[in-house]
C-alpha cells in the first residue's frame, strides 16, 4: 500500500533528523567570520549559495557539488564584470579561476582549492565512460570507501571552497 505525502515525510524525519543535524551542524562550525556577507551576482548568487547549503544538510551531495560549484564561477565571472571586465562574462571556470589567480583576486591555493571542486564536478556534470579514473565508481574501488561517504566528503570539499569564496569577498568581523 502506498504511503501518504505525510508519512512519507515523517518517516523520514524519523530517519533522517539525527544525519540531518549532524550536518547542519558543520556547516555551521565552517561557516567563515564574517560581518556581512556580499553575494557578487545579486540573488542568483545567494540562492547558489543557500541552496547548495541545504542541499548538503538534506544529503544531496550531488546538488550541493553542483550548486557550489555555479556560486563559485557566479562570483567570480560577477566580480571581474563590476570591475569592467565584460570580455569574461561568458568565460569557462577554468579561464575564470585562471585569470583570477594572475590577476591576484585569488591566491595559488585558492587557485587550487577551487580547481579542486571543479574536478570533483566535472565526471558529475559530464559523461565519462564506466570505470574512468575521474568517475566516482573508479574512486569508491581505488580508496576502498562507500559511495554515499565518498560523494558526502567531496560536498564538504565543495562546501568549504564555497566558505573560502564568501570569506575572501566579504566583511570580515571585528574584534573588539
């Protein structure tokens, strides 16, 4: 018999509510110190942002992967443009991330961090064949993991470039 939208709900709450928090949780301990957050590209970038959030805290890594992913080129691509570089508008992230490093808006390990997600992004966003070195199946066989902990720790990954972005272009707190 089929179960109600209700039930359906509350068994998963039932079920879910303890992970739900765990990760609620951490994101919370990383969230940056910050005093205001500036989301460069206005409302598409915030929403980038929030829902990569509550994509990770609900467990869809894949969305959170890919939503943080879009906040990070958002910003970017949003950044150069207020500073009149319209020539980037329709720049791919890797000419984004580039050009950002040489032009010091972002650090070689931010370079790097950001790259990072991007990689982790790619074979999600992007047909490889079975069994290919990028592919999630390959990594959970290489590193002998689970694949719902393998896809959970690349969303942190992503997550936490997303944190860096925000820090690095916002206000931070001060300490009185």
């Amino acid at each position: 018999m089929m179960q109600s939208a209700e039930g359906w709900l509350d068994n998963e709450d039932k079920q879910c509510r303890d992970d739900r928090l765990n990760r609620l949780k951490w994101v919370v301990e990383q969230y940056p110190n910050i005093e205001i957050s500036l989301f460069h590209g206005g409302l598409k970038s915030h929403y980038l942002f929030e829902e990569a959030r509550y994509c990770f805290v609900y467990g869809q890594y894949i969305a959170s992967i890919m939503l943080s992913l879009s906040y990070i080129e958002n910003t970017l691509a949003s950044v150069f443009y207020a500073s009149g570089r319209s020539d980037l508008q329709r720049a791919s992230l890797v000419n984004l991330l580039e050009e950002a490093k040489e032009k010091g808006l972002i650090s070689e390990s931010e370079f790097a961090v950001f790259n990072k997600v991007r990689e982790i992004r790619n074979p999600i966003a992007h047909f490889r064949k079975p069994m290919d070195k990028e592919t999630i199946e390959w990594r959970v066989v290489k590193n002998d993991r689970h694949p719902y902990e393998l896809v959970e720790e690349d969303a942190k990954t992503a997550l936490k470039a997303v944190f860096r972005m925000i820090a690095k272009f916002s206000i931070p707190k001060h300490e009185d």
